[in-house]
C-alpha cells in the first residue's frame, strides 16, 4: 500500500492514538500474524493471544489494538491476494481495478519486518506466533513447520525456536510427549514430516527409525553424524525392549505398551556477554564481543596463534 494511503488508514483507524513508529509497528505486528499462519477468519482464542501480545508491545488499551487487528484481517494488509479473493474482486469490480489492488499490496515478509523493528519486536512476534498456533493447547505438525520456517526468516537462534514451542505447547510444557507406535515403521527427528518429531537442535532432521518385525521393534541409526544411544551406548541398530532407554539429543524415550514416552530434559539457562574486551600488555585480545550462551552449549573464541 502506499505510503499515503498507509497514513490515511492508520489515521482513520487508531483513534486518539497518534500515527507514530508504534502504530506502525503495530499494524506490521498483526500482518505478519496473519500472513504467516493464514489467519482468514481468526477464533476467538487466536484473536484474544493477537490482541495481549499488541498490547504487551504498545502498552496501548484494548481498544486501539482492535484496529491493527482489524486492517491486518483486510486483503490489501494481508500481503497477499489469493485466487478466490481476486476472482470475487474482479467480478464486482472489474480486471483493472483487481490489478490496481495487487499494486498497492504491501508484501513486506518477516525479514523485512526484522530489518524494520529489530531482533527484540522478532522474537516477540514469533513468541506471538507460537502462542496464536497453540491456542488449543498443542501446535499441530503443520503448523510447527511455518513457525520453524519463520524463526529462519527472523533470524531467531533454533534453540530459542525450541523453547518456544516447550513454553506454548502443553505436551512439552509437561516435558512428557506419547507417540502412538502404529505400523511397521517409524522415523524419528527434527523434521515436521517424521512420526515422532523431537523439536531440538541437538537432533537430526532424520534421526533414527524404529521398524517393526515379527512383533518387535528395532531402532536404527539414519547416518545422521549424531549419536543414538541405547542404555548409554551408541547403537547403528539393536532392539528396542520395554526396559530399554533410548535417547536422542535431550530427550529419554522408552516404550510403554503400544506407546513411545519421549521425555525431554533440556533446560533453558543463559549466559549473556556484552562488549567483552581484553588486553595484555597492550595487545587488543577481545574487541566488543558480546554473546549468549545456552545451557548444553560451547562458546570458542578463535584467533591466530598468541
């Protein structure tokens, strides 16, 4: 949308609030909201974790968030057209006037929201997306693989992708996660297409299998260059008994029944580093190095040799 008819917009609908960075930011906000997961017509769940995280952010009262929401809901504010609307459009209005609308679309994607507002107003978004996507209790396989997706566009660290998704989704909020063991083979990784997905960046797209034969089961390691480990040794394939602990990455898994109990162990702990320097005797070893570092992970600092 231009940028005048922009300011019209924002004008006519965030009244008494002045049209400024934050109401901008607001309006970004909701779009990509909506863009990303698709929100065409939002329950009252989605639009209620929609409308808090605009208000955490704008420190606005609810009635002036109802507007962002409102326009982010709008074709024009979507950032896309789609084929129905487009053909519904050009039936009422005419094919010109269609084009004239897929002009104006503002198409901004999450990088360039990211560019636009910063790493923090990033990580709140996809904080806000996680929460929109587990307004049920859970977020379904479908829609982890958008906000995987997302967290990449935003620049966000995997492992803050991963506590993401433990703090909005219930089952691994619990730290307790079952998966049904159905069929005759069953792949387990990161990857959203697996049977058992362990969202962690310390396990494989596609980690390991379970196959099923003569009425037991046998896990296999997929080649992934990171260790499957039976009863604490690394295994390329044995049998998975009902005593037998497997685990992968963070998370124990053993079996119980006709069931896979994945219990993940990961706690999210940090050490933050900001403008660090160092010198010896005149020599400048660290020059404003700032960084944070993640319980379970290594942080080197390589150089040429003294």
């Amino acid at each position: 949308m231009p940028a005048h008819r922009l300011e019209e917009r924002l004008a006519e609908g965030f009244d008494g609030v002045e049209v400024d960075d934050t109401s901008r930011l607001a309006v970004d906000f909701a779009r990509q909201c909506v863009a990303t997961l698709g929100l065409i017509d939002p329950s009252e769940a989605q639009l209620s974790a929609l409308g808090a995280a605009l208000v955490a952010r704008t420190g606005w009262a609810d009635p002036p968030v109802d507007a962002p929401v409102e326009f982010s809901l709008l074709p024009e504010f979507r950032g896309s057209i789609s084929d129905r609307e487009r053909f519904v459009f050009s039936a009422r209005f005419g094919s010109e006037a269609a084009g004239v609308l897929e002009a104006e679309v503002d198409t901004m994607d999450l990088a360039g929201f990211g560019g636009r507002h910063g790493a923090h107003a990033s990580l709140l978004l996809l904080d806000t997306l996680f929460a929109i996507a587990s307004s049920k209790g859970t977020v379904q396989m479908r829609e982890l693989q958008r906000l995987e997706g997302a967290g990449r566009e935003l620049g966000v660290d995997p492992v803050l992708v991963t506590a993401l998704l433990q703090k909005h989704d219930r089952r691994m909020a619990s730290g307790d996660m079952r998966f049904a063991l159905v069929g005759e083979r069953l792949t387990i990784g990161r990857a959203t297409v697996c049977d058992v997905v362990l969202a962690d960046p310390q396990v494989s797209m596609r980690h390991a299998e379970l196959v099923q034969q003569d009425g037991a089961w046998r896990v296999s390691d997929m080649g992934s260059g990171r260790p499957t480990v039976l009863n604490g040794a690394a295994v390329s394939s044995a049998p998975l008994g009902e005593s037998d602990k497997l685990r992968i990455g963070p998370y124990e898994l053993y079996r119980v029944g006709d069931e896979l109990v994945a219990l993940g162990e990961r706690r999210f702990s940090a050490l933050s580093v900001r403008k660090l320097s160092r010198q010896i005797d005149g020599t400048q070893l660290l020059d404003d190095v700032s960084f944070t570092a993640f319980s379970g992970e290594v942080i080197a600092v390589i150089g040429p040799s003294g």
